[in-house]
C-alpha cells in the first residue's frame, strides 16, 4: 500500500454524484489518513486485482457457491463481519463485495492494513490527531473511524493491532464515538467494521494478545474463505480466466492450456492461493512456462513413497515437503489401490 489517499471515481450510474463527490473527497485529502485507501460511491469494486475480484466470482464448485451465498447474505445484514482465511485466499475482496452489496454501498469503504501502517502513527491513522498533539502534527487531520463514517471500514490483518488501537476499537464499537489524539470531544460515527485475519484470534485471546471483549464482538458474523486447495476443481477455470486477462493486458496472442500444464495446477499446494495462481499465470505468459517450483513439484510421485515413510506415514507433513496437496497424495493412494 502506498502513502496517500486514493481518490476514486463516484457511481457512473448517478449523474449528479461524480464531480460532486470528486470535488469533496478532493478538498478533504489534506485532512484524511496517509495510509489509508477510500472507495466511494463506486458500483465496481477498484484498489485491488480485477482478476483476483472477478476470480471470486469464478468457480462452479459448492466451495465457491457457499463463499458467494455467504456473502450476499451477510451484505444484508447491518452487524459488524469477522473474515477468515490464508494469505491469498480473497478476503480483500470478499470484504469490498460485502460493502457493494450493502446499504452503505453509495458511502466510503476505507481499507486499512495494521500490519502496514508505520510504527508510532497506527493511533493517529485511525482516530486521527490534532493540531500539536505531537510532533510532526501540524494540522488537524481525520482518521480512518471518521473517514469511514455512514460506510464501510475494513480493517486487514487484525491480529497484529495494539492494544491502544483495540481500545480504541472496542469504544467505536459500543459507543460509535471516536476521539483524535489531542482532543477532549468526542466525534459521532456511523461506521460498519469488517475484520481480516490469518491468524487464529480465539487462540491469540487465550494468550493475552488480543482482547477478549472485542473479539466477543467479532463472533456473531464469520466468514470463512478456503483455501485454493479446498476447491481444486475450479483450477482450471481460474487458470483460464486469469490466462485471458494476462494476455489482454500483455497484448499477446493466447496460448492453450496444456493438459499436463493444467494437471500440474491442481497438483501444487498453492502456499499464496489465488494469488500464486496468478502469478504462475504471469510466467506462463512471459515465458511459455510455469515456474519451476510448480514443475519440479510434478514429479513428487516418484519420492511419495519415501517422503512418507520418513514422515511416519503423516500425509500432511509429506504434502508439504512435496510441495502438493494432502489432498494430491489421497488421490494418488486411491489410484494405487484401485490398480493393485
């Protein structure tokens, strides 16, 4: 994420609301976080891959169907959403879907990454400052919890937020009031909050690094999103989308799939999920090949059988040597059996 508030363009659908919109965001960006990206009154969801957005969308497998009914669903509801999920698994994207299919849709989505914002400004990023409230404030500026209000707030990797910034959470979440640094009034807000993790919160509540009263907040709405090895059946299609946009944007002729290409895709273990798959998409394209880890991981077959006597027969610790999918090794297993 880079320093700077993002400036996107109003709903094309409301004549009167672009150059307004544009104009006010506009004469407010001095006053808003540095670190921070807004989205308001957009009918399409921007800031992030359009691949990885439209990839969400892909996918014919119950896995995916339940992620988008889940997501229609909660977008309905006014509460506060807790997602979860691996890296690359698309919970960016599922938290800006959640805003465009909600009420708040016509108001900002303010995205915030914790683990990105600078050490010594995660409080004045969020709940803004005052004017000398510290050195190096010389305005008035607002924060994300004020930048947000009567839209959505999206707060990335919650896990790694201090204990001052949970604090501060938990009053914006009872009161719906927030207080900048230096100040002694209270502000009004309006604000629907959408938590991501990769890390396990309930775990990190029983250790003392993360709040339990907050989290009991977090509980009543959950999304999951899986793992791309959890839908591998929807490899190929994902593969073939994200290999159409490639080329688009390269303005290159389209190659085919290979089969052996593709059944090197559903094999690999896929660490970064869709986001990996795009990349190795990336390098097919350049380079008329997956990369060499995705290559070298087909010939695992060959070293199952050793690989899983040195890990005791656990399948999972041999997947991930392999560099596969525990689910690869069960298929192959089965294969066997079947040819015995």
């Amino acid at each position: 994420m880079t320093s700077g508030v993002h400036i996107l363009p109003g709903n094309p659908q409301r004549s009167d609301s672009h150059d307004v919109q544009l104009t006010r965001w506009k004469s407010q960006s001095a006053y808003l976080p540095r670190y921070i990206i807004v989205m308001c009154h957009s009918r399409h969801v921007q800031g992030v891959s359009g691949g990885v957005y439209q990839a969400l969308l892909l996918g014919k497998s119950k896995v995916m169907q339940r992620v988008r009914d889940q997501i229609t669903q909660l977008a309905r509801l006014p509460w506060h959403v807790r997602i979860e999920g691996p890296t690359g698994s698309g919970k960016n994207v599922a938290a800006r879907l959640v805003h465009q299919l909600s009420a708040r849709s016509l108001h900002p989505f303010i995205c915030c990454s914790l683990a990105m914002l600078p050490d010594g400004l995660e409080l004045s990023e969020l709940v803004g400052h005052k004017r000398g409230a510290f050195t190096g404030a010389v305005e008035d500026r607002a924060g994300a919890f004020e930048a947000a209000h009567n839209g959505t707030l999206f707060l990335d990797e919650i896990g790694t937020a201090s204990p001052q910034a949970q604090k501060y959470l938990l009053r914006l979440v009872d009161e719906r009031v927030t207080r900048r640094l230096g100040e002694y009034r209270d502000r009004p807000v309006d604000v629907r909050l959408i938590f991501a993790t990769n890390v396990d919160l309930e775990a990190a509540a029983r250790e003392g690094s993360f709040r339990e009263d907050l989290l009991a907040r977090m509980r009543v709405l959950v999304l999951k999103m899986p793992a791309l090895v959890e839908h591998a059946d929807d490899i190929p299609e994902l593969a073939e989308h994200f290999l159409q946009q490639k080329c688009l944007e390269a303005n290159v002729l389209v190659p085919r799939l290979r089969a052996e290409v593709i059944e090197q895709l559903r094999e690999f273990s896929w660490p970064r999920n869709i986001r990996d798959l795009e990349s190795a998409i990336e390098h097919y394209v350049a380079f008329g090949r997956l990369p060499d880890t995705i290559v070298h991981a087909s010939d695992w077959r060959d070293r199952l059988d050793d690989t899983l006597r040195r890990h005791g027969g656990n399948r999972t610790h041999a997947a991930n040597e392999l560099g596969i999918s525990r689910k690869s090794i069960h298929a192959e297993l089965r294969r066997r059996a079947s040819s015995a």
